[in-house]
C-alpha cells in the first residue's frame, strides 16, 4: 500500500494515470509548464515496455500518436498554449477520421508566448472552437491531483467508447502543485478498452460504418483488415468522396455522438447547493480558491454554494440550469475574460444574474480577490 | 500474386490527368512490392496531401491518408509503435519539403527504417499550378508569372546530409530502375529515400512549354544519366541518377528496444 501514496506534482500524476489508463505510447515536445509530463513519460515508459518520442515539434508530436493509436495503442501528447495552437490541424484530423487519443493542454498565460510560467485559463474556447469547420469536441480539466488522475483516466476512456481526441485542460497550478495522491488500487476506476472488430479476415469490413448503438469498432493496422483512413470526407470503407449525402451524413454523426451522449461525459462536483443563493461555478485551478471562499462564508452562516465543472465540453447547459435555478446571483470564478462565463449565461433563463470573477494578470485568483468581487456586486465595497 | 492483387480496383478509375507521371510511379511500386513478395498485411503507406498522395487509396495495404506536408510524422508513430510492418511513404515534392521539410529531415536524421518516395514532379499539381521548392529559378507557375526567383535544393544531397541511410534518385522513364530501388528501399533498414522525377504534363509541362506526357518523359532520358559517367564529367548540367548512399547505421526502433532494456534494468 505504502508506494499507493504520493506527494507529486500535477504533472506526473497525469502519466500515472494515462499509464492506469493503458497508455503505452506518448509522442511530445516540451514546452512550459507540461514539460515534466515528457518527462515523466520519457522514463516511465520504457519500464513497462512502452515508447517516448521527442519529436521536431507539436504539429509531428500530434501526428505520431494518431500513428500509434492506429497499430492499437493508447496514445497522448502533452503540450501548453503555442504548442495546442501547432496541434491545431492534426486535432481536427483525430476528429474526422475519429482516433481515439488524448491532448493534454497545461495552460499558460497567452496568446502567443505570453507568460510561460503564469497560470491561465485563456485556451477554454480554443478547446471547442481551435479546430475549423464543424465539430464537436470533449475537453475535460481538474482542481486537484486526486480528480487529475480521475479526469486523465475518464479522458482515455471517453477517447475510446467515442473514438475521437479528448482533451485534457489542465493549468500551470495544478501542473505545478505538490500535492498528496492515493494511486487507485487496479480496477477501483473501471478502463474502457479498445472496441475491436468481430468481422472475421476476409469478410467486408467497413471501418466508419457506425452499429446500432454509434459505436464504431475498430481494427488494428497491421492485423487481417486493410482499410483507408482519410481527413476528407469518407464513405464507409474510409475512401474520400464529396457526395452531398454522406457527407451531410458524416458530419452529423461526428457532431451527435458527441451531443447525444452528453450525460456519459460530463463530470462535476457540487458544494453546499442545496440552498444556496449565490453559486459559485468554476473549475481548474480557479475552483481551489472558490471552494475556500464557500466554505469560508458557509462557516459564518451565508448561502454559499460551488458547482465545480470537470467536463467543459461538451458544456453541461441543463445541469447548469439545474443548478443555478434557485440562485438570485451566479458568479463564475475564471482565469480569462469570461470564456465559460458565456456559456453559462446562455444556460441560465436571467443571464443578467451571471457576474464574472476573474484575474487576467497571470496571477493565480486568491480567495482573497473572489471575496472583494462578491462584495463589491453585495454592495458592500471592497 | 499478380500486380492487381495489390489494389483497390473498387476505387478506380484513379484522378490522375491523362500522362500523369504519378500512375507510372504507382505500377513501379506494385511491382517492387510483388518482388518482395510481403503480405499486403505487412504493409501501411502512410501519405500527405496532394495528387502524389492519393496514390494511398488505391492500394490495397493499410493506408493512411494524412495532412498536407505531415505523412512522415504520422508515419514515425506507426512505425515505432509496430516496428515489424513495413512502411511506405509516397509524398510530393512539395508535401515531402517545403511545408513537410523539417519532418523530412528528423526522419532522416533518426534513421527510423521507412521508404519516402518522393515524387518530384517540381510543381503544385494538386492547387493548379503554383511553383514548390524543386520547380527552379526561371520556372513559369502560376504564382510565378515573371519567372521564378526561388532556388531549389538538391533532394538527395538534403536526404544525404539529414542522415538517411538510402538515399536514391530515378524518373519515370527508368520504370525498372524504379522498381529495384524502391525494392531495395524497402528492405534497407534505416530511413531511405528515393526522388523519382515525374512528370505534371498539365502544370509544369504546358506553362513551361515542355510538351506532353511522352516529351517530358524523353527529356527524363536526355538529360539524365547515371551517377560517376562520362557523361556528366563532359556535360555538368546533365542529372545523375542512381544510387548516392547505402550505408549500415543503428536503425531507432532497434536503438529504442536498448533503451526498453537499460529502464528495465537488463531485462528485455
Ligand atoms: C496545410 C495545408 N496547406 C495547403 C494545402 C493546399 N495544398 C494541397 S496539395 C498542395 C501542394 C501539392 O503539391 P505537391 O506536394 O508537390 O504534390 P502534387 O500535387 O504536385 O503531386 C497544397 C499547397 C493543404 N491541403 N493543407
Ligand atoms: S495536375 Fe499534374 S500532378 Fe496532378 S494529376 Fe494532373 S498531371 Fe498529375
């Protein structure tokens, strides 16, 4: 039991659990602040046999493991803002030709180089919106090393029942903090594994012809079915075609099966929202300071309440709703100008309700600074 | 098996123009592979974007048809993940070294065992027309319109120096030599590369009045000739064709199995 407990950064608990996951390859490029995530993985997966590549940049890093995840290996890159901006093209890729992998982004203060050791939040909606054209996308964050190695797991699992990229959008505190961890024990998180093909060799199979339930199970390169993958718009074996009903067809299915299973992706946690008035909604690191102010207030006997999201996209409107519905003020605690706040205004009936609490200056948000905003709206001067 | 074995005929007929270099490109390399005699299973191509690359679809290996100027990336981690299959990568000259040029050069200087054919053909066929880092000072194109001041750089000299271990150059009318050296490329280990000049009749042909299919190809025999002649030591201008390097060094999957090994303390 004794090595199950760790006091490590937030970094390294995303390689211990990418590898519960069964992840054995990782392709990256370092870049602040996820640099010990290659690291880490660079030593730790040689011991179980795995493979690290250092590649020329973020733009090969993410093609290697759509590579790798196509021979039937759990894959993952690691990189922070400019390198996720690089990641771009071959995200959308993942996307279209549906490979399941994980991208983590260990956000820092941008755009460009920005502040590369300040934390931020700024990269919220290039997660949904970083790729061109029409998509659906599931980014998934944490606030603690515990929740980490939850989301890291769920991120792997969610890449494989999907068959898409997930991304895993962390920030430079969580990357950077110590922090004690209790590695599960093997099983205690249920691992989602590869959904391969039960088409014998031989017989037709048609690698992007969703089953009944959506699912498309998949076949290892190298094993007896050959098939093409392709960034176009494919029909069923994977051949380009630009036919407007497969086309129209393909673009829905990779939007639905994002949307429609909405439920199995999300992940929250909730603090004192039973009665509150005033609910907190934030996540990542920015969810630390606002859990200490609830409970801060709630000691002192004011209705205070935190909905901490861990899943981002797809964004959990009905939930939120859910949550806020007796709330008369809703303050989303962020480290951007406001990039969840909007959604959540576009989840609540009176969005003029929504303030935004937020510090943009590359310093982390004390509870300190959530206090004087919520008492400048109370009216009670800061 | 016979070379039809090898393809997707599903898929035909193929979008290449009449005279295209690249459907000559695509029979060498069916041919060299028939040589082989490899299971089509052993086998991904691994491709980029533009006309060259659609060569991927229609062979029946496992193919990957990536992003523009990426195929040598995509195909470093199919390779390292699954060192026994054999991997080939046809890309265009201006996939493989001007937006791909520094994937090129890494995969060379790792020396991870995978063919790039690069089908230089000194245009942008696939976008109508534009000049590529091969099309040469004095080239038409369309974004050329006053004649080209960009240089082009020797593909087999870049290859050389990047550190691949094979590196060779043929034209699409030396169909034989082709076929051996992209035999020969496929069962090197290490990174091998081979330029095969290919005609684009209806870009870099017509723009710069080179005639047609069958011209291009006829100048492909007249002014190349094979590495060390006589001839070129009389004419420098002619260009060599042949095999420039074979040579033995540590292929990188094989290099990595050692450092599977030192993290397991010895134990493979
Ligand atoms: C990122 C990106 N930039 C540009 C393009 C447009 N594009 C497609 S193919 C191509 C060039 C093709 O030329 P080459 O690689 O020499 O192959 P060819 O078509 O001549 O065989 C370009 C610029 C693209 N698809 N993606
Ligand atoms: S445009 Fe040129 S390279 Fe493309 S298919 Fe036609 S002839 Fe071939």
């Amino acid at each position: 039991m004794g090595n199950q407990l760790k006091f490590i950064q937030g970094n390294e608990v995303c390689v211990e659990a990418a590898l519960y996951a069964g992840l054995d390859f990782y392709a990256g490029y370092p870049i602040t602040p996820s640099t010990e995530v290659a690291e880490h993985m660079a030593k730790r997966l040689p011991q179980i046999g795995g493979k690290f590549l250092q590649m020329e940049d973020e733009i090969a890093s993410v093609c290697a493991i759509v590579g790798a995840s196509l021979t039937g290996h759990k894959v993952m890159t690691a990189t922070s803002g400019p390198g996720f901006s690089l990641m771009q093209e071959g995200l959308g890729y993942a996307i279209m030709a549906e490979i399941p992998c994980v991208i983590v982004n260990v956000q820092r203060g941008g755009p460009s180089t920005g502040l590369p050791t300040g934390p931020g939040q700024g990269d919220v909606l290039q997660a949904r919106w970083g790729v061109h054209g029409d998509h659906s996308i599931i980014a998934l964050t944490a606030s603690t090393h515990q929740d980490v190695f939850e989301m890291t797991v769920h991120a792997f699992n969610m890449a494989e029942m999907f068959r898409t990229p997930v991304i895993l959008l962390f920030d430079e505190v969580i990357g950077h903090m110590r922090e004690k961890l209790i590695i599960p024990e093997e099983g205690e998180i249920q691992v989602v594994d590869r959904l391969r093909t039960s088409v014998k060799a031989g017989v037709d199979y048609h690698p992007y012809l969703p089953r009944e339930d959506g699912r498309l199970p998949m076949s290892d390169f190298g094993s007896e079915h050959r098939y093409n993958v392709t960034g176009l718009f494919h029909d069923m074996w994977g051949f380009p075609t630009g036919n407007p009903g497969v086309v129209h067809e393909l673009l829905r299915h990779l939007n639905d099966k994002i949307k429609n299973n909405a439920e199995t992706i999300t992940r929250y946690k909730e603090y004192y929202l039973e009665d509150a008035r005033t609910v907190l909604i934030s996540y990542g690191c920015s969810a630390r300071s606002a859990l200490h102010v609830v409970e801060n207030r709630r000691a002192r006997g004011e209705r205070l309440g935190l909905l901490e999201l861990q899943s981002l996209w797809p964004f959990p409107y009905g939930l939120v709703e859910e949550k806020c519905a007796m709330a008369r003020q809703i303050v989303v605690v962020e480290m951007n100008m406001g990039q969840i706040t909007r959604a959540v205004k576009r989840a609540v009936p009176e969005p003029e309700r929504v303030v935004l609490a937020n510090r943009i200056d590359g310093v982390f948000i004390t509870p300190t600074d959530i206090k004087n905003i919520l008492r400048l709206f109370q009216g009670k001067g800061v | 098996m016979a070379v039809k074995d090898y393809i997707r005929e599903r898929f035909f007929p193929h979008l290449w123009c009449p005279g295209c270099g690249h459907g000559i490109v695509l029979n060498s390399l069916l041919r060299a592979v028939e040589q082989l005699g490899m299971s089509k299973n052993e086998i991904v191509m691994v491709s980029g974007i533009g006309c060259s690359s659609r060569i991927s679809g229609y062979v029946d290996f496992h193919t990957l048809h990536t992003l523009h100027g990426r195929a040598l990336a995509f195909a470093t981690g199919v390779k390292m993940s699954k060192p026994e299959l054999n991997v080939i990568v046809p890309m265009g000259d201006g996939d493989a070294l001007a937006i791909g040029g520094n994937h090129f050069i890494h995969a060379a200087r790792r020396n991870i065992a995978m063919t790039a054919l690069v089908m230089n053909n000194r245009i942008y066929g696939m976008t109508g027309g534009q000049y590529s880092p091969l099309s040469g000072y004095g080239c038409q194109a369309t974004t050329s319109p006053f004649g080209n001041i960009d240089y082009s750089f020797d593909i087999a000299e870049l290859a050389k120096a990047a550190g691949a271990t094979y590196v060779a150059r043929t034209t699409t009318y030396h169909a034989k030599q082709m076929t051996e050296m992209i035999r020969d490329a496929v069962l090197h280990d290490g990174f091998s590369v081979v330029e095969i000049l290919t005609q684009c009749p209806t870009y870099y042909g017509r723009r710069n009045r080179l005639g047609d299919a069958a011209e291009m190809m006829d100048w492909y025999k007249s002014h190349t000739t094979p590495i060390g002649s006589k001839a070129k030591e009389e004419n420098p201008s002619l260009i060599e064709r042949g095999v420039f390097v074979q040579r033995d060094k540590p292929e990188y999957c094989t290099e990595y199995d050692k450092v599977i090994e030192k993290a397991r303390g010895g134990q493979a």
